[in-house]
C-alpha cells in the first residue's frame, strides 16, 4: 500500500504469540510502524528477535484488560491463550481476557475513532451439528465445560464487538481463525500439530485422543497472516468472517503426513478423547474469497515440511544453550 512518507501506526496485542509474531514481522513488511502489546501469559519475547531489530518495532509489556495509553490508527487484538492446555491453566484469566479486553478495545476506538481487527475463533462453534461452519451459524457450547472460558469468552467478545458497532458505529472487524500452524508454535502448547511433531521427533508414540476419525482443517501461518492482513484493509466486514483452509483431514492423516515428513515412522497409541472436543471442524470461506480474496495456498504436506525443519533447528539451538544449575 502507497504509505508516503508517514507511516500509520498499528497495535498488536498478544504480540509475543505464536501468530501475533508472525502478524508484527508482516506489518513491518508492508511498512507499518508496529507497536506490540503483551502481558507475556503465554508469549515468547524469542518470537520478536526478527522484529526487534527494526526501529520501527516498539514493545510494551502489558494487559489489555488495562486502560489503553498507545496511540494507533489500527488495533489488532490477538490478545489471549489460544490453546488448551494454557487456556485452562488459568481460566479466569482467559475469561476476562476475552471480556474485559474487548471492553477496553471498544472505548478505545470510540474515543480514537481506531479500527480494529479482532481474533475469534472457530470454537465459538462449538462442537458443530453444521457441517461445514458456515458465520450464520449459532454454534453448539457447553457454558459451563472446562473449555468455556475460552469458548464463551471469545463468543462474548464478539457480542461487544458488534454492539459496538450497531450502537456506536465502531469500525470492528471480526476473524474466526481456524486450526492454524507453523514455525514459532510453542513445543508444549497442546495442540495437536505440535503434539504430533515432538512426539515423532522423540521417537514416538504419537497420542491420539479418540479413534483418530474426528476432522480439523489446517491452515498454515502465512495464508492465515495474509487472510487477517487483508480484513485490515477491506472497504468494511459487517459480520464475522471465517479464515482457515478449507481442506478437511482426519487426526490419523495427519499423524501420517508428520511421520512422512518427518520421516520416521512411529506407533500411535489411542486415548480417551477429552470433553466436549469437537467431532468435526472445517471452515465455509465463501465470504472470505469474496470479501477478501482469500484462499489458502500452502498444502499440508509442504506445511508440515517447514514447521518440522522449524522445530528441529529450535530444539538443537535449545541444546546448545548452557544447563542452568541450582546454587549449591
């Protein structure tokens, strides 16, 4: 974009994250004067080393639960654990993360007139009786599960989002994000890609919850990057918009295609799937490829190739680093 000689100033917030890290260096690409926003709960300031060496890069640690003091023409708000294993370490932190983060986000732009481009999710599906999720659809939540203080947090959080928006004509845009994957996903997040990488990795087995039959659909960081950076620009989104690859994959091809790439081959063993883990998960885009022109690119395979390569050059950097031992 045709930026002259002023540059905007955007805020990201969940900066330090797995796909806010990925959002900054892109930002930084397109020109942007980037400002990072984390509490650290989840994130690593590791994730920021390439955007760190840019002047036009500007980190605060903080909360957006607090009062916003940063200036930008544009917020994007990624801030909150996005897994489960560290959505429920602390689930009254993931709660009011979501619901007082967004109240925040929306004084803010009713007082500053700012843009924001917030990051739902696909779990505000639930697990679906629809199939695949298209945004008209209501979802099916358990409320009071241990997965609803992400789930119904993120779904209140679209609700002051477009009340925001029907009330006081705030410019909100809405991205529910889908299984996404990539290099920078943290080894022990829970989730399955990674999950399955270091399980390979070590030699195995690969864990499968359930038969392995339940689908996701896998989208890997840069196309989920291009779909919310386009959101970011598109004339206006009156309502949420799906971005994920559409392609559906059972855990056990999944499990198939790591091992592939990987190559080694490991024994999976089975286990009991978790509460309320969805059955089914894949992504309508029709709205996103005709509002934003979205469409992902990257296969699996190749994704899963890059994301292995990424993992094994971060562990044997992990390994070099000198052990820390206890004073006597």
């Amino acid at each position: 974009m045709g930026l002259g000689s002023v540059r905007p100033t955007v805020l990201v917030t969940g900066a330090a994250g797995f796909i806010g890290s990925h959002l900054v260096d892109r930002l930084l690409a397109e020109g942007y004067e980037v400002v990072g926003l984390d509490n650290l709960m989840t994130g690593d300031l590791g994730n920021l080393e390439s955007a760190g060496r840019s002047p036009h890069f500007h980190l605060e640690i903080g909360d957006v639960r607090e009062k916003l003091e940063v200036y930008a023409e544009v917020i994007f708000n990624l801030a909150c654990p996005a897994s489960p294993v560290h959505y429920q370490r602390d689930p009254y932190a993931t709660l009011t993360t979501n619901t007082l983060g967004a109240m925040r986000l929306v004084d803010h732009a009713r007082q500053h007139q700012t843009r924001i481009i917030h990051a739902s999710t696909s779990e505000v599906y639930g697990d679906p009786l629809e199939h695949p999720q298209v945004e008209t659809y209501w979802g099916n939540v358990n409320p009071i599960g241990e997965r609803a203080c992400y789930d119904e947090g993120k779904r209140v959080a679209e609700t002051f989002l477009m009340d925001a928006r029907r009330v006081h004509k705030a410019d909100v845009r809405i991205v529910r994000i889908f299984n996404t994957y990539g290099p920078r996903m943290a080894f022990n997040d829970g989730r399955v890609v990674s999950n399955f990488i270091m399980q390979t990795l070590d030699g195995g087995p690969i864990t499968v919850y359930g038969d392995g039959k339940q689908t996701r659909s896998f989208c890997f960081m840069n196309d989920l990057v291009e779909g919310i950076f386009q959101a970011s620009l598109a004339s206006d989104l009156d309502g949420p918009v799906n971005i994920g690859n559409p392609r559906e994959s059972t855990l056990l091809e999944l499990a198939e295609v790591v091992m592939r790439e990987a190559k080694n081959n490991v024994s999976i063993v089975h286990k009991a799937l978790p509460s309320d883990d969805p059955k089914r998960r894949c992504p309508n885009i029709d709205r996103a490829r005709k509002l934003l022109a979205f469409e992902p690119k990257v296969t699996l395979e190749d994704g899963i190739r890059q994301t292995i390569a990424n993992f094994r050059e971060r562990l044997e950097l992990r390994k070099s680093l000198p052990v820390r031992r206890r004073p006597s």
